[in-house]
C-alpha cells in the first residue's frame, strides 16, 4: 500500500476525521526534493499500515488548504554547513 492523495474535496474525511495518526505530504509536480521523498514515503506506508495514514496533498491543485495551514515552503535541504554544527 502506498501513500494516496488527499483533496480538499475528501480532507475531511480523510485527515480531520481520521482515525490514528495521520501524515500529510504536501507536495508539488515541479519540486524535485518531494519527488525523491515520495517512494520513502510510500515505504513507511506499505510497512505501517495499521499504525499510520500517510497522505498526499498536491498544492498546486488545492492552494486554499495550503494557504489555510501556512505551507509556505515544500522540503527544504540543509546546506553541508548547517549539518556541521
């Protein structure tokens, strides 16, 4: 089992009434670091499928649940200097 996509037509139900815990990976086509995570992402999934629902939430196709929870920035990496210290 893989992560699946989320909406806001289907957020409801699918985040706020969820039963468990719930993560949600906001995510775009055109960013490359969300596309490297994603197979992680759909590992943990297919590994815990009783113990966490992982969803995916496109921003680009719903920007209001973006702007709602502040997603102002997708992943982000650390420069070799910030891991230094």
């Amino acid at each position: 089992m893989s992560a699946k996509a989320t909406s806001q037509a289907t957020w409801e139900q699918d985040v706020l009434q969820a039963e468990g815990p719930v993560l949600v990976d906001f995510w775009a086509e055109w960013c490359g670091p969300c596309r490297m995570v994603a197979p992680v992402l759909d590992q943990i999934q297919a590994d815990n499928p009783d113990k966490i629902t992982i969803l995916k939430l496109n921003v680009d196709e719903n920007p209001q649940l973006a702007m709602k929870y502040q997603i102002c920035l997708l992943y982000t990496s650390p420069s070799p200097r910030d891991l230094s210290t």
